[in-house]
C-alpha cells in the first residue's frame, strides 16, 4: 500500500515534482504531502539542482503560502521566414493580451 508517490522531472540543473500524490485517507497530521516536498529539496540539495515548484494546482498553493509568478516560454524566431514569424505572433497574440491577464485577474 502506497501512502504517497513523487515523480521527479530534471531538465539540466533544474528539478520539478509534477506528480505529487498522497492517499487523503491518512491521518493529516502526518504530513505526507510535507514529506513528499521535502524529499524534493532534499534531491535537490544532493544534486545541486534548482527547484522549480511549478504552475498548477494555483488555489492549493496559496493555501499553503505560495505566491503567484508568470511563467514565460521565449522563442527565438528571428532565423524564421516572415510568414512563420507572422504566425508566431497571431498565436502570441491572444495569449499575452487575453490569457496572461485573465490568469492574473483569477489568481492562477
């Protein structure tokens, strides 16, 4: 029987627990959730890795202290013919004029 199970993602030097789960029927005051992120630094500090914690799950974290932080993806596009670069920008578009503010004003 499984109390908790963590899955660990590493790309280069930087660490995230993107499957993070623990059995809710167990007494609370266990703190298997806790332990599950500890085990996370502890890697981390084995390895020398940075933690990155993630978005997702936005109203849990704040419940457990988080703070909300954009995350961006860049692209580099100037190698790209015109017409790619035209299409990257109709699809950046929505996203950082709708979809980043929409996320800010929900708190996710």
């Amino acid at each position: 029987h499984l109390d908790g199970v963590l899955g660990l993602f590493v790309v280069g030097r930087t660490v995230t627990a993107p499957i993070v789960g623990y059995d809710l029927s167990v007494d609370r005051r266990r703190g298997l959730y806790r332990l599950l992120m500890a085990l996370v630094f502890e890697r981390a500090a084995e390895n020398g890795w940075r933690v990155n914690l993630s978005s997702g799950a936005a109203h849990f974290k704040r419940l457990r202290g988080g703070r909300p932080a954009t995350e961006y993806a860049a692209i580099h596009s100037a190698h790209l013919s015109p017409g790619r670069r035209a299409a990257l920008a109709a699809l950046m578009a929505p996203v950082n004029g709708i979809g980043i503010p929409l996320m800010r004003w929900l708190h996710l």
